[in-house]
C-alpha cells in the first residue's frame, strides 16, 4: 500500500478510458480542496466562435458516493446546467 498522501489545494486528473456516451467526462479525478475530498470531471468543449475550452465539475467524494449507491450520475445534472457556448473571459 502506498504512503501517497494528497497536499491541500491539488488534483489529479487522467483520461476516461471508460467514456462510452458523450455526456461522460473526458477526463476524471479527485482533488483535496480545504481539507474536503472531491471528485473531479472534465469535458472538452467548443465554443460558438471557435474556441477550445474545459467545462468542470466538481463532487464531494461524500456525493459521489451517495450517486454511487443510488446508481445515477451527476453528468446528466452538469450536462443540462451548463452555460451557454460564450466567450471566455480569458
């Protein structure tokens, strides 16, 4: 077993080999944020006008769980809650 231990305020994310329908991340992972655990996910966007951008998705490992058990998933809830494609402000 390893002794990895996260350090607050960083992440990880890797390719979802798993990905099988477009409304799943491309990219998975957990971040430590204030002491809390999250999972991560994040999609590949394109803007309107042309611009690559990442679309993210934050989950308390508490939630994710909770998801887990029920069976269901929070990339139908990003999917219909996300903005509009604009310009970025960067």
């Amino acid at each position: 077993m390893s002794d990895f231990q996260r350090n607050d305020m960083t992440g990880t994310i890797f390719i979802n080999d798993y990905k099988s329908t477009e409304n799943q991340p491309d990219m998975k992972g957990d971040a430590l944020i204030d002491g809390v655990e999250y999972k991560v996910a994040v999609w590949h966007k394109t803007s309107a006008n042309g611009k690559e951008y990442q679309s993210m998705s934050f989950q308390t490992l508490e939630e994710a769980e909770k998801y887990k058990k029920e069976g269901t998933s929070n990339e139908k809830t990003h999917q219909s809650n996300k903005p509009k494609d604009q310009d970025l402000p960067f």
